[in-house]
C-alpha cells in the first residue's frame, strides 16, 4: 500500500516475542471493515495498515513515508495513530504532512511507536 518504515536495523524484539515473525504492512482497501473500534477517533480515517503479529511497542519510534494516498491534498497534515493492544487505546503518535509531489511524510518527532496497527485520520 505504499507504506515506507524506516526502521532500526538493530532493534531487538522483546523476551519471548516470537522473532520468526516478521514486520509486514498489509493496507486495508476499507478501513470500516477492519473491526477495530475506530467509532472513537476524532476525523476521518484515511488510512489503516496491519504491521504484523506483534503488538511490540518501539520507544523511539520509526519514521515512514508513504508513496501516495487517496482522499489526501498537498497541504494536508494527518494525524498518526498506532493500536497499543495491551491498553486497548490509540496512541497519538504525531503528525505527517502531505507534500506537492503526494507523499506523506512523518513530521519531525513522529513516528511508529507500536507495531499493531497504523492508522491515518485526517
């Protein structure tokens, strides 16, 4: 779906996750159908990928860029949120901005902080 993380090559998963699994962004055409409770976000959702099995927080969190999006302008700025699964709660994870050429970009201090679930409202 477009979704580039730059991730830290020497992250280390927690003890005991399951380091067979890997990092995988599977975009949802329809994020309605994802059933997650996204009734509770203020906007409107863009966009919704599934990162992977885990639900591994990332304390420094990992920039992205995504190639394009549909529904989005140049000019834009997106909300970032990313499922904490534990605390069944979104996690506000910053700002990502829509550029002249469509690519979004994670604005400074923004990144993933939980590879759950990444959503982009608007």
């Amino acid at each position: 779906g477009g979704l580039n993380i730059s991730v830290d090559d020497g992250y280390e998963p927690p003890f005991g996750a399951d380091v067979e699994e890997k990092l995988k962004g599977v975009k949802m055409a329809d994020p309605s159908t994802s059933g997650l409770p996204l009734d509770g976000i203020d906007g409107e959702v863009v966009a919704l990928w599934y990162l992977g099995t885990w639900n591994t927080a990332v304390p420094e969190g990992w920039s992205f860029t995504i190639d394009s999006l549909d529904g989005v302008s140049e000019g834009d700025t997106l909300t970032v949120l990313t499922g904490d699964y534990f605390n069944s709660s979104w996690v506000n994870d910053g700002t990502a901005t829509v550029g002249a050429d469509g690519i979004v970009t994670a604005d400074a201090g923004t990144g993933i902080t939980f590879l759950s679930t990444l959503v982009l409202v608007k």
